[in-house]
C-alpha cells in the first residue's frame, strides 16, 4: 500500500457509518452522507472504496470505485447505499437482511500499470491473495478485488472469471487491453466488532 494505513478508530468509524447509511435508507429511501463536522480527518481525505454487504457469507451488494473522486468517508457511505439498494446483480437489502449482514470496506490503493502482452505473462507477474485486477478494454470492463482470490483455486479460474464479469471473451487478448492492478486495505466488522 502506497498510503499508510487507516487508524483502528477511523476503521470502526467507517464500518459504524456504512450500517447507519443502510439502516437510514430503508427507513426513508434516502442517502444521507456524512456531517463534514463529524468525519475523522483521515476520512475527509479523497479516498476510493469498496463495500460488500453479505449476509451468512451469502453476497447481497458490492459496489465500489476506482479512484479517489471525493472525501473517503462519502465514498464508503455512497457504496454502502449502492451495495445496499443498487447493485444490479441481486435485490434490495431487506430490513431482516440488515439485521443479520456483515460489511465489508477495501480501501483501494493506487492503480499500477502491467505492462503484460499475453495471459501467459499476466499470470507469472500477479500476486495471489495481494493484488486486485482491473481489466480494461474497448470490448469490457471489470475487476475483482484481492479477496476473490480465497474463493478461486488457481490463478488461471481467477483470470477466466474476470474475463467473464469484463465481458472478454474466453481465453482471447484484446489488441487494446490495459490491466492495472492494486493493492487494498480491508476490514470488516467480523474482525472489528463494533461493541467495545
């Protein structure tokens, strides 16, 4: 990671203000960001984030950004609601699943360009468990974040399922594709409880 990482309170805050952010919404459909006065200074910085809402390991959201493009702590609260009440591939966060989920915040890292020809070469250079894949190209664009390397079994199922979610074809290099990997700060309430 290129920045130093968040403090232990910063993260706590982060993760209290992902579930108030879903909690708000469905009581009133609304997204509510956060006070300016009552964001943690490390928070108030640009930042770009991922959240992943999941319910008994079960996926309910993920929405995330790329790139820092506004205060970290509006980023977490915008992709919270996002995850909660937006994300295409499932429906909306239930009150009962709200009870019973868990969220999880990345915290991307910058962009690095690899400088790789062929899938050949792009698999000899990734770092499983470390490094998240963004894949861009006339024809698609997806990522995955390093945490989807403990649901694959080999680097080579890593490689054809994010073709897949690019909208690649299998197995095929496009002339014009452009990878870039990062690097995330993750943490969740499973490992930071938010009961002291």
């Amino acid at each position: 990671m290129a920045h130093d990482p968040l403090s232990p309170a910063t993260r706590k805050w982060l993760l209290s203000l992902a579930r108030t952010t879903v909690r708000r919404a469905l009581d009133d459909g609304r997204l509510h960001l956060p006070d300016p006065a009552d964001v943690p200074i490390e928070a108030a910085a640009p930042g770009a984030a991922f959240v992943t809402l999941r319910r008994d390991g079960r996926l309910l959201g993920c929405i995330g950004s790329m790139e820092p493009g506004r205060p970290l702590g509006q980023d977490v609260a915008t992709h919270a609601f996002d995850a909660a009440f937006r994300d295409p591939r499932l429906p909306a966060v239930t009150l009962d699943d709200w009870d019973h989920m868990d969220i999880e915040i990345s915290v991307l890292g910058p962009l690095e360009t690899i400088d790789v020809h062929s899938r050949d070469e792009l698999r000899a250079v990734l770092r499983p468990g470390t490094d998240g894949v963004l894949l861009t190209s006339r024809e698609g664009r997806g990522t995955f974040l390093p945490s989807v390397w403990h649901q694959v079994g080999s680097p080579d199922e890593f490689l054809d399922l994010l073709w897949r979610k690019a909208g690649l074809r299998p197995r095929r290099w496009p002339s014009d594709l452009m990878v870039e990997r990062y690097q995330v700060e993750e943490f969740g309430e499973h490992d930071a409880p938010l009961d002291d």
